[in-house]
C-alpha cells in the first residue's frame, strides 16, 4: 500500500565533502529535493565542500577540542532534539559506524522514526560489530539496509542474515559532469588516471604504479596521474622514486573538481583492495572514458561490461593489469569499441533512475 504524503526526509552523514557516500547523499537531496521532499542534512565533522539541497545541521560545529564524554553526550541531545522538533518521515544514514555502543544507542533510541542502513563498503567492519550477535541486532528496528552492490547485498544476508536488504545503485549526475569537466585539457601528453584517497591503502596506488611500469604504457610515451592526498602519499612517492619513475608519475591534490583530468584521461584504472560500488567509474564512463579495473568486492563487475565499456582484470593481478593497460593502448579496435559505448552504459546510474528507486522504496508519492 502507498502511504500519503511522506515528504520530510532526514539524511546523517559524517561530513558534506570528500567522500564517495558524502556525494551521493548530496545529489539525493537534489533529487529528493526538487520532487517536493523536504531534505535535511545531519553531519558529524565540519566539513562542507559539496552543493547540497535543503536544510544543514552541522554538529560538528558542536565539537569541542577534547571530544569528551560530556561532549559527545551533548551532541547526542541535540540530535535527539533535532529529530523530535523536526518530525521526519524517514531517516536515512549514511555514516561510517566506529563506536557501536554509541551507534546501538542512536539506533535504538535516537531515531524514533523509520531508518535506513545506507552502506557504501564492502569492508562491513566499518558498519557492524565484530561480535556477530550484536552485528545482527543492531539495525533490528531499521525500516531496512540499502546496499550499493548485489554483492554486498548478498554478502550482508549471508553474513549477518539481514532480510530487509535493498541495492540501490549511487547516481551519477551527467550535467554536473559536463559542467565541471570543461573544455581544455590540463596535458599535453596521453595518461592513465588513477583517482582516490590515500589516507591508507585501501586504493592500492602501488599496484597501479607497477602495473603502470610492467605494461607498454611508457614506450608509448603515457604517463600516469594520480590524484588524491593522505599520509600514505609519501609512501607512494618513495615507491615511485625507487622504480625510477618520477618523470612518468605525476601526482595531484586531492580536489572537488577533477572532471577536466577524468574527461581527458585515456582510460581510468582501478586496483582497489575493496570497494563499494566506485563513483570514479561511472563517473569516468559518463566522461566517454574507458575503464581498466581489478575485479574487486565490490562494484566493478556491475559497472564494467568487459569488452565493451572496458576491462575486468583478475583481482588482485598486477601482471593482468599490466596486460590489460597494455591492450587498451595497442588494441585500437577494442579501445574505440569501450570509449564508443561508455556514455550508454551509465544511463541506469543517472539521478532520475536512481532518485525515483529511492522514493519507490521508501513508499513516497510526488506530483511527477
């Protein structure tokens, strides 16, 4: 049965800037937003880079130095009062959830209204407690868990035997693209891009830095680009400058905008050690470019059409992703072919799509 009108949504996310599940709760609030949803914005750091729709509430203006007990108990009140003064119809999460005992308690007795588990990584420890019983009753209450891919879908009902588990895909914005995107190009010469934060090694730069050697990249005068800063950048450079490489290796700020190097990029690599369901690749293939990407847990597989819109390379298979750059640059056939389809095969990830999959699930109705 459809229930009328929900129209007051809440959407709880660490910050509004930098991350991969930052950006798609701010292009949902366009969305929701322009179907006559009111959208709030609940975020826990002080960070707002991202254009969002609605209204913020920024509690991490809240925080104090010491970040003690009291501090955080005070945080916690005001995001109870928050949600009682407002009276949403749906709240939907987006955070990363470290404390658990503080997270059973917002869970069980902040939100007092349906729920929703949004979670971005297949590395489920950044959402659940080791223990396995209370990773099964923590989200109990939830009105359900949405996951980014089928694999973690599968995974959350077969590891913590969750039933009320939905994918919905992370939108994709073409217009925001193209607008960012620009028209000149930021080289002069040809490139493989590599995109992603470098706070650890999750992204696994140093396997696309000698994958990068080991292919037929440098003899056809590319260079590869990496964009993106943490503390295991210097680690990268180190790598860099021991494989003699520092001629051939640039690297790149993290940035809000890096549309205009995607845009002009020969093809997007990808060797991550986990995923979710990676931004940069539908973003890279509303570009009109190519992908080259390990098949990791998760994303990939539901991404790339292998052959036709790019290459899925055995996971974890830095010889494979060496051949496989390599085939993208000496097989001008099938390079076209994947640059040719690229734009096409992203319409199912485009905001209308995803937007509209949000509101069926949550059971809204809008004028449209």
């Amino acid at each position: 049965m459809i229930k009328q009108p929900h129209s007051k949504i809440a959407l709880v996310g660490d910050m509004l800037g930098e991350g991969g599940a930052e950006k798609v709760q701010a292009r949902l609030s366009f969305y929701f937003e322009q179907q006559g949803v009111e959208v709030h914005h609940i975020i826990v750091r002080d960070i707002v880079t991202y254009q969002y729709a609605g209204t913020l509430f920024n509690m991490g203006k809240l925080k104090n130095k010491s970040n003690g007990l009291f501090n955080k108990l005070k945080r916690l009140l005001a995001l109870k009062k928050y949600l009682k003064d407002n009276q949403f119809d749906y709240i939907i999460d987006f955070r990363v959830k470290n404390n658990f005992i503080q997270e059973y308690i917002i869970a069980n007795w902040i939100y007092k209204v349906p729920y929703i588990m949004s979670l971005h990584s297949f590395e489920t420890a950044y959402y659940f407690p080791k223990n396995n019983f209370f990773a099964r009753i923590i989200y109990k209450k939830a009105y359900g868990l949405v996951a980014v891919s089928k694999l973690l879908e599968e995974k959350l009902r077969t590891k913590y035997h969750y039933k009320k588990i939905i994918t919905i895909y992370n939108p994709i914005v073409e217009s925001e693209i193209e607008k960012g995107s620009g028209s000149e190009k930021p080289f002069d010469f040809n490139y493989i891009l590599g995109v992603g934060r470098m706070a650890d090694n999750i992204k696994q730069f140093d396997h696309l830095i000698k994958a990068f050697k080991r292919s037929d990249a440098i003899a056809n005068n590319f260079k590869l680009v990496l964009i993106g800063d943490g503390t295991y950048k210097k680690a990268l450079i180190d790598l860099v400058q021991r494989e003699s490489l520092e001629d051939m290796v640039v690297f790149l700020p993290y940035m809000d905008n890096p549309f205009p190097y995607i845009k002009n990029a020969y093809v997007m690599a990808l060797t991550s050690k986990n995923e979710g369901f990676p931004n940069v690749l539908i973003e890279s293939l509303a570009c009109g470019v190519p992908l080259v990407a390990y098949d990791c847990e998760s994303g990939p597989s539901e991404i790339i059409l292998n052959q036709s819109n790019g290459l899925l390379v055995k996971n974890q298979d830095i010889d494979m992703m060496a051949k496989a750059i390599s085939r993208m640059i000496n097989n001008t056939s099938l390079y076209q072919n994947c640059k040719s389809n690229s734009i096409d095969s992203i319409q199912k990830f485009n905001l209308d799509s995803i937007g509209r999959a949000w509101l069926d699930y949550l059971k809204i109705t809008t004028a449209s």
